[in-house]
C-alpha cells in the first residue's frame, strides 16, 4: 500500500503485472535479501533446508500418470459393460423401459465411449512424456505424494533456505520433483551465497540423506545435519541393524553384537557407487543369528566414502538438539505462507510464472518479518538510505 500510493488495481491488473513481470519479481526478492546482509540480520552461519507440496490450477482428475489411465479406462469398460447388460436385458423385455430410459442409456454409453477415445488418445502423450505424467491444465504440475498416509497432490514442491537466527528465507526454488533427495547441495549453496559466507550449517530432515548429496556438500565446505532414514526389513522385523555393527576403521572390519569380525569380502558397483561387502565365517553357527539374520550370512555393505556419513552422525550425536531447531525453524514459514494463499494455493500456470508468484509471497513474508525485527519506520529508513 505504501509502494503503490494506497492505489486498489483490481485483479486483472495485478494479474499482468505479475505475469509481465517475473524476472523482475525474482530480483527484487534476492536483492532485499542483499539489504538484510547490509543491515547485519545475518550473523549466524546455519541455515535450514526444507521442501513443501504446495497445489497448482491442476485438478488431479486433470493430471494423469500409468496407473491413474489403467484405472480410469478400467472404471469406464465396468461402466459400458453395464449399461450394454441393461439394455439387453430391456431388449428381451426382462427389465420394464420406456422410450426415454433407453435413450438416456444410449447418450450414456456414447458420452463413456467419447472418454474413452480421449483417453486412448491421450496414452500416446503419456508415452511421449519423460516422467510418464501428464497434466491437462498447467503442463508443469505433478502428481506428487502428501504427508498423509496414501494421498497426494497435482503441484510443485517448494525448496526455501530459512537462516535459524530471525527466520527469514534467504534461498528458494519451486520444482516439480516429487523428491527432496537431489535437492541439499544446490539449496545450499544457494543459503550460503545469499548469506555472503564460506562456511554454512545446513540442516535438513531425513527426506533429503543422500549419501552424494551429503558428500557433494562436505567437498563444497558445507556442513549438512541430515539425520539417516531409519527404514529397512531388519529394523521392521526387530532384528540387529547396521548401527549395532561397529566399523573399524583401522583394520577396515566391522564387529557384530556377538563379539564377531565382519571383514570385507569383494566390492561391487551399485548405481555407480562402489559398495564393500562384509561378513564374518562364524555366522552360521551363531548363537544370535536368528536376531540379525534369515540367510546363512549377515552381509554388510559399505560405501566407499561412508566416513562422511559416520561424521555427519557423529555431529548428530553430539547436536541432540538440531533437529528441533530445523523444526522450529522452516516449517513456520511453510505454514504462514499457505495460510495467506488459502486452500487453492498457486493462481498462476507453468513453472516460471509460478515461481514468480511464490517469490512474491517469499518477499511478503520477509517484509513483515523484517518489519517485526527493525520496526516499520527504521525500515522505511534503511530503504531510503
């Protein structure tokens, strides 16, 4: 209101403003960011990672992936099948009709057999597509999976780097990668750039360990917090995992729960990482076996750069506390965002006028942070000086 001189543009106006000018939006974002740098709001080192699903004008009946199109065109053949048996059945006078039901019937099966010619049709684009997805209404938006347990949604996951001393986002990306796995190294860098520092702490929860992700970051002098997904059949079947075997390092073997020596046996390439294999000769005679084992042998594989991961844990175990500080950290912003867009999210269509729509909210955000930290007049001051 104060930039604009309490002018009220109505929708159309700031429509086109903000789809006429995206690349502008983005830097006026990153460049209030440069001033908070300027003003001293960045005195600590540690940032944290975090990615969001947020929706797009994409109705997940509009989106559509293998399994949806097997199950939809499933759907319409039970449907056509149906109908075919209602009206044999009024053929053969077994069912009372009148001329009415049986032309509604017909207008049914012609409008299921219209769906289906669309759908075929649109099977060839889906085969076309690089990641076996199409969506009808915003071509850049995918079906990604929620926190909810079995849902999902037609969006883009939102990466934002959030400094832990006065919560504003210095970093963000709009994606449309389901995944936050690939995403640690380059949000990073881009926290550490936006911070003007050598030296950054990132923290960031389990959906982002990715053992060259993690190396990627400690070659580039970043410091990740990334706690290891705790997943796997032994830990699930309550059997010994690979935390209760204790690599040593100097004699490159692991001791198992029983007293045991593990020592490496051949290396193998797996998705181009080089993986060693252990396991100790005592297995099959031993007396814990069946709480670290179905097989004869209880093999262990380790990367070839697996002492990043050992130190990453190592600080983990030494920072009891950062992952609640991640918490505290990059999820209110998430939050107070969504609340502000609603429960329709983006308005815009196509990934850059997206991205230039979440930058305007990241810029919002940051005002009214900054306005709560300095004070309105103090800022309005700073931004004159």
């Amino acid at each position: 209101m104060w930039l604009v001189g309490r002018l009220a543009p109505d929708f159309k106006t700031i429509a086109d403003f903000r789809a006429g000018n995206a690349a502008a939006i983005k830097n006026v974002c990153r460049e209030f960011i440069v001033l908070c740098r300027r003003w001293n709001l960045f005195t600590e080192a540690t940032v944290a990672i975090d990615g969001s699903k947020f929706k797009a004008v994409n109705h997940r009946d509009r989106n559509f992936t293998a399994g949806k199109m097997k199950t939809r065109m499933a759907l319409i053949e039970q449907s056509i099948a149906e109908y075919l048996e209602q009206l044999d059945r009024m053929d053969r006078r077994e069912t009372p009709s009148t001329p009415r039901q049986t032309a509604r019937l017909k207008e049914r099966l012609a409008t299921l057999r219209d769906e289906m010619g669309r759908l075929e049709g649109l099977k060839a684009r889906l085969a076309a597509a690089p990641d076996g997805q199409v969506s009808l209404t915003d071509p850049d938006a995918r079906s990604m999976a929620s926190q909810g347990k079995g849902t999902g949604i037609v969006g883009y996951n939102v990466q934002a780097v959030v400094e832990t001393e006065h919560h504003l986002i210095v970093a963000h990306e709009v994606t449309n990668a389901g995944s936050d796995r690939h995403q640690l190294k380059r949000m990073a860098e881009q926290g550490r750039e936006a911070l003007g520092t050598s030296e950054l702490t990132a923290l960031a929860d389990r959906g982002y360990y990715s053992g060259e992700e993690l190396k990627a970051c400690a070659d580039a002098g970043i410091v990740p917090l990334v706690p290891k997904a705790l997943t796997g059949p032994s830990r699930a079947a309550g059997r010994f995992t690979k935390r209760d075997f204790k690599y040593d390092a100097k004699r490159d073997r692991y001791r198992c729960p029983a007293g045991e020596y593990a020592i490496r046996r051949f290396t193998s390439l797996e998705k181009g990482m080089a993986i060693h294999k252990y396991w100790s000769s005592a297995c099959p005679r031993c007396a814990l076996r069946s709480k670290c084992t179905t097989s004869d042998y209880r093999r262990i594989a380790r990367w070839e750069h697996e002492d990043v991961l050992d130190a990453l844990q190592r600080r983990l175990d030494a920072q009891p506390m950062a992952m609640q500080q991640r918490r505290g950290t990059v999820e209110h912003p998430f939050g107070t965002i969504k609340a502000w867009m609603g429960a329709t999210h983006f308005l815009c269509r196509r990934l850059p006028r997206v991205s230039a729509e979440m930058s305007l909210h990241v810029l919002a955000y940051n005002l009214k942070r900054v306005m709560q930290i300095m004070g309105i007049r103090p800022l309005i001051e700073a931004l004159r000086a």
